[in-house]
C-alpha cells in the first residue's frame, strides 16, 4: 500500500537526457518548496470553495445510510449547498517542512497546512501523529478528482496502520478524529463498532508525494477519506515514554530525533529516540532513568515528570552526564 511508503516522496527524480548514449542522465533538482505550496494551495482552494460533501445525510442519517462521504460539484441542483470551505466541519493543522526533507535543493523552511473535514467524530480515544490505528481509507489524487474519483491506494477493510510509517499529512490530519465506541459481534461472527470516527484529510504535496509515486504525478495534492475504529497509543520501543512525547524539536516527525545521533553515525546504526531503549546511550535504559525512586511520576496534566539529578536542565534520560 503507498500510504505505508514513507520515503517515496523524498527520493529524487531522475531525467533522461537526450544526447548521445543510454548512459548518460541529468539529475532533475525538485522544485522549491515555496513555488510548489503556492501551486498546491489554489488547487486545494479551489476545490474546497466549489465542493460540497453529503453534510446533510450525516446530520439526518437515514436508517442505511452508510456514513460515506461523498463529494460533489457546487452547481445545478446543488448551486445551494454550503461549500468545504463554509462548512462547520472544515478544518486544518500546520506542519512544518524543510526542503532537505522532500529533497528540494535551498534551505526553504515553511507551514504547510493539513485540512480536514470531521464528518462524524467518534466518540473513543483521539490518536497521535505517533499512534496505531485501526482504519479503513481511500485516496485519491486532487488534480484528478470526480464524483467517483480515481482512487490510486485504499485499504476497504479496516487494518491497523503505524502512522510513524505513513504520509506525513495523513498522520497528522487523523488526529482530529476520534476511535468508535462500543463494539458488537454480528450473528455471522463479524464484528461492528458503534460511531466510529469518520472524516477526510486534504494535504499539499510536500506532505504527501512530493515527486510523485505510481499512479500519483508530481506535486499534486491528495485526498483520504478514512473511518477511524480503534487507536493504540505507541510507545515503539518500551520505553515509558509515549511516542509522541519524543518528539523532541516538535516538528511533527520523530526520525530526526536521536539525541547520541553523533554516536551512533561512528557506528553507522543510527536509532531514533522513539525506537532506542537508551536514548542517551549512556548503558542506563531510558525507562530507568525516567524512575523517580523506583515509580514514574506524573503531572498533573498526565504527563511523565522527568528527573533532571545535576539540574542542568536536562533531562537524566537525554543526558550523558547523569546515569
């Protein structure tokens, strides 16, 4: 499945060159981040301000409705219908990307923005960027959208997906759902959650395919629609932490975060914070270090109290110097 492939957008696109043998080949340099969200953004508003989605059928459910989201052309009939963009459901967060993570040439850094649409929210757990979900999904390229649409990556039965392993947009953009409710077994074995989450995910290229991949062209803008049944809160490599939690320079990505990264480059075997039992790489495991006289201790928001022994501002579990 190419939701799962989070590299495909960052490897660089190679152009034959026309002039003399086979071997020879230019590189093609990505386009710049900043030209490319410009392009992306007018596509993306475009089609917000002359879609709708069936918002009436979810808010007057009848009783075999199947709670599909459903996109169409503001004219005609429907020249009364509230557009994406007025729609009370219609919302967005911000990631940030740089140009060295797509692979452009420069030093661009800049917000690009996930839009959502929360046609029914659920009524369970809320996921992370960092979660495990239970998700059934649909995507499809923007610049190619119809009523069907052309769907290029699906998963019509739910799977459960690691979200440090997909798009960066549809991590991101899951997190204004929530899991389903209660859970039914059926007479014929199958199983049925109760008001499980259901909504679509609208995301610039950068954070999707930015050079493309099979069936999706360069620098096009792409839609999930997607129910969410279940989320398991992650913790990757067992560490107490919360995956999400270490998300150190809190740019929405946890491959970046190594804090013995010079380290571990002499060795060639670098491991990311939310993957490495010692983050520090001083012998001592991180969920030892995160003990405050034996016990993790929480705050009162919920989150772990880190003990910092020579208070240098550190963290013990980040911190060499303390073990």
């Amino acid at each position: 499945m190419k939701l799962r492939n989070l590299f495909s957008f960052i490897v660089l696109a190679i152009g034959l060159a026309s002039c003399g043998t086979d071997d020879d080949f230019v590189i093609t340099p990505a386009r710049s981040i900043s030209e490319v969200i410009v392009d992306d953004e007018k596509l993306l508003q475009d089609f917000f301000a002359t879609h709708f989605y069936n918002y009436e059928e979810f808010e007057n459910p009848a009783e075999d409705f199947d709670y599909k989201i459903v996109f169409d052309t503001i004219s005609g009939e429907n020249s009364d219908k509230i557009s994406i963009l007025n729609s009370e459901s219609f919302g967005f967060t911000s990631v940030n990307v740089t140009s060295d993570i797509v692979g452009a040439e420069g030093d661009e850094s800049i917000d690009h923005k996930v839009y959502y649409i929360i046609a029914r929210e659920g009524e369970g757990a809320q996921p992370t960027f960092a979660d495990s979900t239970f998700v059934r999904y649909e995507g499809t390229p923007i610049e190619e959208f119809s009523q069907e649409g052309d769907v290029f990556d699906s998963a019509t039965s739910p799977v459960w997906f690691n979200l440090t392993t997909s798009i960066t947009g549809f991590a991101h953009g899951i997190t204004g759902l929530k899991a389903g409710g209660e859970v039914t077994e059926n007479v014929d074995g199958t199983f049925e959650v109760q008001d499980y989450g259901v909504g679509a995910i609208f995301m610039p290229s950068a954070l999707a395919y930015y050079q493309g991949t099979t069936g999706i062209n360069a620098y096009t803008p792409i839609i999930f629609k997607l129910d969410l049944f279940a989320v398991n809160e992650a913790d990757h490599d067992s560490d107490g932490i919360p995956s999400y939690l270490e998300d150190l320079n809190g740019n929405g990505r946890l491959l970046d975060d190594n804090t013995n990264e010079d380290e571990e480059e002499l060795v060639n075997f670098e491991i990311p914070n939310f993957s490495d039992p010692d983050d520090d790489g001083d012998g001592v495991l991180t969920i030892d270090e995160i003990k405050i006289n034996g016990v993790i201790v929480y705050n009162a928001d919920g989150t772990i109290k880190f003990p910092d022994t020579n208070g240098d501002g550190i963290p013990d579990h980040l911190d060499k110097e303390t073990f």
